[in-house]
C-alpha cells in the first residue's frame, strides 16, 4: 500500500470516511461533514495538520490519518502527533495501518522531529491498538482522560 499527502481529489473519500469513525470512535459526538470539509480544506492550504491518505495499488483510498506537527510550547522541540488514524473496516488487517504509521514515522524522522507521538484516545479497543502502536518503537507515556458536557 502507498502512503501520499491528501489532495484536493481525496476530500470526498475523507468525508466518507470521517463518517464512519466519528460514530464508531466517538459516538457521543455528532459528526459534521461541513465541518471535516473545512477542517481538510484549511489543512490543504496551511499544511497544519497534514493528512495522508493510504491508497490500494489500484489507487483506492482505504485510510487516512491526521498528523500536527510544530514547535513544543516550552522547548525548541519539533513535536510530531498524530491525532486521528482510521481504516475502512473491510481493510482492517491489511498493512494499511502499518503503512500509515511507518509512513509517520519515517516523515517525521525526515522533519527532524524530537519527539513523536500517537494518540489511542478513542475508547474503541485500547488496549490492542495500543499493543499495536508500540511494535513501531512507541512507549507509553501517560493517560489521557475525558471528560463530556452533561447535558
């Protein structure tokens, strides 16, 4: 599988997508696709955050993730985070996440970033995706906790 920076070409196939993770990652927020329009389109034009889409030889778009990078707020470390990664079910347990994440890695190794990170915040099999993320070199480094708006 091919690993390439998101294209104009690509915002359908994210849309399409977005709206199945929201819902089976975070089901207690409503998905927006206006919103992930714009959220994508702004990303194409400032490069912050970047999206890579992971496409099958065919050139079918099967994932994507959503990487922020930039200076730490209280170093001159460059930070890599990776926000958001997400593969169509029917191609969970091909190498399109293993992909992804090689692909994050060696780009932010190529930014000479000091530090990198993954976030497994969605509630949605933690601990395996987290087992996962670390056969790539990755270690825990803490919790993340949540809090919702009651209503």
């Amino acid at each position: 599988m091919d690993v390439r920076p998101a294209t104009a070409g690509d915002e359908a196939a994210i849309v399409e997508m977005a709206a199945v993770a929201v819902p089976e990652t975070f089901p207690h927020l409503n998905f927006s696709p206006t919103r992930t329009r714009e959220s994508f389109r702004r990303s194409l034009a400032d490069q912050a955050p970047v999206y890579f889409v992971v496409e099958t030889p065919a050139r079918q778009v099967v994932g994507f993730q959503v990487v922020a990078w930039g200076n730490s707020d209280f170093s001159t470390a460059l930070v890599v985070e990776q926000r958001v990664i997400f593969v169509r079910p029917e191609f969970r347990g091909s190498d399109a996440a293993a992909s992804l994440i090689r692909h994050l890695v060696q780009w932010a190794e190529r930014l000479g970033a000091d530090e990198m990170y993954v976030n497994v915040a969605s509630g949605r099999r933690q601990q395996s995706t987290a087992r996962y993320i670390r056969r790539f070199g990755f270690t825990d480094v803490g919790s993340v906790l949540r809090k919702t708006r009651q209503p």
